[in-house]
C-alpha cells in the first residue's frame, strides 16, 4: 500500500487520527492497543491504517461507508478462505461509542501496491491469477445475499448515464462512435438469466494490488453483491496489460459471446468513472484521483482493441 502522512476526518468532521485509534482499540480491543499504527492509505470511503506487521484498521470517512464495512464483515469470512489471492478477511468490528458514532473494522494486511500506481505487467501470469479468483469467488449466492443497485444488474440500467457521459466527456484520443459501438453491442446482447453469483463489484486498479509484476490481492469488497458475473470480468480490460483479455476468458473458462460483450460494455462504463476521477484529479478538486485517468484511458484503449 501508499502511505500518507496523516489521517483525515470522517463525515461528522471527527478527526481520524493516531490518538482516536487508540483510544478505541483501548477501549475495545486492548490486545491490538499496543501494535504499532501507521497511516497506509485515504480510500474512497475508508481511511486504512496499518495495525502491526498482519493487520489494519478500516475506519468510515463517508454516510455510506459504515454499511459498507458491516456488510464485508457479515460475509466476506465465509468466501475469503475460498479465494487463491489474498483478501483484506474482517476480523474484528468496533462498534459505534461516544467517541467515534461509527462502527469500525479490524481487517489483515493486504502487502502490494495499489494497480493504478504499479500497474501489472505480467499479462499471461496475472490473466490466470484473475481468473483463477473469479472462478473461485463466482459461484451461486444465497438468496439473503445483498442486492446491489449498480453492480450485477442488467447494462440498460445505465443506459442513460453512459449515454449522457458520451455526450459531453472529454474522451480525448478514443473516437466516441467506437466506444458507443461497444457499450451498445454490450447493451443488447442477452441478459443473464441463471442464478445469481456472488460479485466483488469494483475490480478497478485502485482496488487490487500489485507485486513482482503481477496481482498480490483485491482489497475493497464494499461493493459486493450478487448479480450477472459479467461487471467482475470487466477486470479483464480494467486491469490486465494490453492483449491478455484472450487468455483471461480462456482461463476463466467461458466461450460465452453475450457475456464477453457484457463485460466490455461494463469496462467502458467503469473507465468512464475512472476518467471522470481522474480529471478532477488533475484540476486539484475534491474527490479527484490524479492516477485513476491513465488507468481509464489504458482500459478504453484495450476495450477498442479487442473489437
């Protein structure tokens, strides 16, 4: 992981930092009070702290985020044992107190670096490690498994957003008919029609990690759901080098052609968030992530090449 050099606040505005971490993992868990603590990342809706050399804090910075953390430590114990890469598994939950309204997460340590700061270059290893991980995390959900709004169901949902976004994005080298060419293609193709898997829901750079070239995790399960298979398996775009898409379905194990069409659809869409982010990232406003524009423009580029 990045490190930064100091905490930020949540959403009340309570200042998450070294002495508040403390004082809760006094207060609640005075085993862990003693490890050393270490500021490791600023996530989208989590603040991550390092908690000795296996472990680290994940602390809501959003209204959304405490949901989010509740739900990772309903379910993601029972799939993380499942999954050949490493995951951040839920090993503790703060509750909510006076001193902070929240509840909280103990997690383990994912070791790596985030993919949009040291992207993969391993193509053939890393196609066979994604695909190994979604075979495995890919297998029918229970019915009570949580529902998503934007993840795993049917592209027409975002029809009108992708739409407006190709309308008016700056999409600067990538032709905007090429693209609507595969976001429509995705957009008609068959929807799934068999039961429910279980989804990460958010495989972009930022939430996979990188070592010796390859994939050493995914971190960041807040968005899982149950759904169509087809939003994970953007990650073939998302996150691989140019050229590996081939091998990654091959692995994966799918001759499917409306579910790869899907799935590059749903890569369009998400590096249309990616590019989005990242734009404001290089105009300095709030909430832009400067690394996360390459990482959407690799994606559209990879998506156009494989048409």
């Amino acid at each position: 992981m990045t490190t930064e050099a100091t905490g930020s606040a949540d959403s009340t505005g309570i200042p998450i930092d070294e002495g508040l971490l403390r004082s809760l993992l006094r207060e609640q868990h005075p085993d862990l009070a003693d490890l050393t603590l270490d500021h490791a990342a600023r996530g989208w809706d989590n603040e991550l702290w390092r908690l000795g050399e296996d472990l680290a804090i994940r602390v809501p910075r959003t209204p959304r985020a405490p949901d989010l953390l509740v739900k990772e430590h309903r379910w993601l114990p029972a799939l993380a044992p499942l999954l050949p890469l490493p995951v951040p598994t839920p090993v503790r939950l703060g509750r909510p107190s006076p001193r902070f309204p929240s509840p909280w997460s103990v997690v383990t340590w994912v070791p790596g670096d985030p993919a949009d700061r040291v992207p993969v270059t391993r193509a053939d290893h890393a196609a066979d490690a994604l695909a190994g991980f979604l075979r495995a995390l890919h297998r029918p959900a229970p019915t009570d498994a949580p529902a998503n709004p934007d993840r795993g169901v049917p592209l027409a949902t975002h029809a009108a957003g992708v739409d407006r976004a190709l309308r008016t994005m700056d999409l600067g080298e990538f032709a905007p008919d090429l693209v609507r060419r595969v976001w429509e293609a995705g957009l008609a193709a068959p929807v799934w029609q068999q039961p429910a898997l279980w989804l990460h829901g958010d495989l972009h750079p930022a939430n996979v990690v990188t070592a010796d070239g390859t994939l050493a995790g995914v971190i960041d399960f807040g968005e899982l759901c149950a759904g169509d298979p087809a939003t994970d398996l953007a990650a073939a775009w998302l996150l691989l080098p140019d050229g590996a898409a081939p091998r990654f379905f091959t692995s994966y194990g799918t001759d499917d052609p409306a579910l790869v069409q899907r799935a590059r659809a749903w890569a369009v869409r998400s590096a249309f968030g990616l590019l989005s982010i990242g734009q404001a990232g290089e105009k300095g406003l709030p909430g832009g992530k400067p690394t996360w524009g390459p990482a959407g423009r690799a994606a559209l580029r990879r998506v156009l090449a494989d048409g």
